[in-house]
C-alpha cells in the first residue's frame, strides 16, 4: 500500500514532481539500498545515505545497538559486507507514506544469508530471517538518500521457547 503526500503538488505545477513520481523515485531509491547489500557495492551503498556529518544518519540492524554518524553507519555496513559471503532479501509488504521532502518506506525483509563454508571457497549454510524495516528518506537535490534505517527481528514459532507441560 502507498500513501501519498497529502499536497502532491500536481502535474501542472512546473518543477514539482506528482506523488506518483515521488512514490516511484523513494521506491527505487529502497531497492537501489537491497541491490547494493545484495552485491556487496560498498561505494554505491555509501552513496545512497546522506551526506556529511552534520545531519546525523541513523542505523539499527536487528541485535544491535543503536548506531548513529555516518562513520558508525557505513562502518556497520563494512562489517557485514566483509563477513557475509551471500545476502539476499526479497521485499514484502512495502508501504511508502510521504510528507514534504521526507518519506517513511516499511516493509518485511525476508533474509537468505550465508557465510563462508569452513575449509574451502564455497558458500556455507543458508539461514534464513525475517526482519520488519522501516528506512526513512530525505529528498536531496541528488535524489532521495536514507536518513535512517531501522532493523527489528520477526520472532516466528521455531524462536519460541518450547510450552512446558503442567504436572498432572
């Protein structure tokens, strides 16, 4: 579902894209940032975030804790990329909502990860997870870029702990 800016701006205001436009461009600008983890770009994954210091980014990835700056963020990033030897993450339940020069994308990331296989080249064991996202966008005159993203784990049964039965 897409919620568009209350004030689109229209099509006939030169110079203002439409909410449609808006939609499409904070779309692609959240899965430009999937297809750079997916390939591990570093420098187009860096690219996508806000840039400078002076507005402070913002990142959770799911069992972290809260990282904020713009090194800590694309360090973080670093890190995965460096200790992930295949990522890839199909987005369900995309929902764009908009208002001004920012828009707020949630979605579901359903995760296939793996490392590297003990003793040889190849991939090793794939797990899989689902986290809920929520990525928030600041329109820049080069684009929408992530001002914050935010990771939260889906617990599903199997994370459950086990019901104990009640002594008869």
């Amino acid at each position: 579902m897409t919620t568009p800016p209350a004030d689109s701006g229209g099509d006939d205001t030169p110079g203002i894209p439409d909410a449609a436009t808006d939609v499409a461009a904070v779309e692609q600008a959240n899965t430009d940032f999937y297809e750079a983890m997916e390939s591990g770009d570093y420098e187009h994954l860096a690219g996508l975030w806000l840039p400078g210091e002076d507005l402070t980014v913002s990142c959770v990835h799911p069992g972290w804790p809260a990282l904020r700056g713009r090194g800590d963020v694309l360090r973080s990033y670093a890190l995965i990329m460096a200790n992930t030897e295949y990522i890839q993450f199909i987005l369900t339940d995309v929902d764009v909502a908009m208002t001004g020069d920012t828009a707020l994308v949630n979605c579901t990331e359903n995760i296939l990860s793996g490392g590297p296989a003990e003793g040889d080249d190849t991939v090793g064991p794939l797990v899989g997870q689902l986290v809920v996202a929520t990525n928030v966008f600041r329109r820049t005159p080069d684009g929408w870029k992530l001002w914050s993203h935010h990771g939260s784990p889906v617990l599903t049964e199997s994370d459950e702990e086990p019901e104990r039965e009640s002594p008869a």
